[in-house]
C-alpha cells in the first residue's frame, strides 16, 4: 500500500537520547541488532536495504529528507512515555517542516482503545478480552510484496557502522 506512490526507505532510528528511562539493557541491545540484521535480510531479498540511524531522531531524520528529498514519514506508534513524547514532537517537526506524517497502530491489543462502560481501563484480563473479542476488526495481513523500489543506497556506510557498533554513542556524520 505505502509503496505505490513511490520508493519505500525503510529506516530504524536508533536514538537512547530518546529512549529516556526506556533504554533497554545488553540482552535487549543483542536482540535489536539481531532482528534489525533478519530485517535488512528481509528487505534485501526484495531489492531493498533498511538504512539504520544514530538519533537524535529528528536530526537524523532531517539528514535523511535532507538527502533523499522524501516528504512522507510513515511509523508505528509505541506508547512508553518518552515515546509518545517524541511521537507530539516529530508531528510538530514534520508539520513546520511541511512534510506529511501517519503514524499507525502497531499493536493488536491497544489497551487504550478498549475501556469499560465507565471509560476506565479494565483491571481484569476477562473482561477485557470479551469487550475485545466483541469489538475487534482484525483484517488478514495482505502478502508481503516481492519487490520494493529503494533510493537508500547513500545510507549503506551509516547502517554498516551502526549495525557492527555496540556502542551508544552518535555516529552519524552530516555529508
């Protein structure tokens, strides 16, 4: 669907300055960079790569517009708090910047979404489960396209250096 209008750049923003008290641990560390690793495997058997970032994430998504010329940011919301921040600030960003923004569901069972009577959220699991049972409009995933058009190849060194680094540091340069 978001690749009809034109190339796709996967990217994963990889910012701890935003994570806040959120930022996850060595073991966590390990598993993002192995399933950003299975991700870009994923990507590249389609013709494309996922460009991996240092953060900040709004500066280091303005170096990416800035390098590609996109003006769409489409992401998955997350609701840990430093997340839900960042999320008021890159709509405020984008819509300075004149650039569109949509952000999508990225859970199947949003708590915030399914309330009892009252408005409040349920305290036990049954409940909560019938109102979503009752309530919930899953569609069939559509299959995954063979083929995604991709202009990311500028981004090849970032996403190296920042896949076989371990540290937390910033180290995306501006070109």
């Amino acid at each position: 669907m978001l690749f009809r209008s034109g190339p796709v750049l996967p990217v994963f923003v990889q910012s701890p300055e935003d994570d806040g008290e959120w930022r996850g641990g060595t073991a966590y560390r390990w598993w993002l960079r192995r399933s950003l690793e299975r991700l870009d495997e994923d990507f590249r058997k389609r013709g494309s790569s996922l460009i991996v970032l240092r953060g900040p994430t709004i500066p280091a998504l303005d170096r990416l517009f800035r390098k590609t010329g996109a003006r769409r940011l489409f992401w998955g919301r997350c609701y840990a708090p430093s997340a839900v921040a960042l999320e008021r600030q890159l709509r405020e960003h984008c819509a300075h910047e004149n650039l569109e923004a949509v952000c999508f569901e990225s859970t199947l069972l949003s708590a915030s979404r399914i309330v009892t009577l009252s408005g409040s959220p349920f305290q036990k699991f049954t409940p909560f489960y019938k109102k979503f049972l009752s309530e919930a409009a899953i569609d069939t995933p559509g299959a995954s396209p063979r083929k995604l058009p991709f202009t990311g190849q500028t981004f090849a060194s970032e996403t190296s250096r920042v896949l076989k680094s371990e540290e937390h540091t910033s180290e995306l340069q501006s070109h």
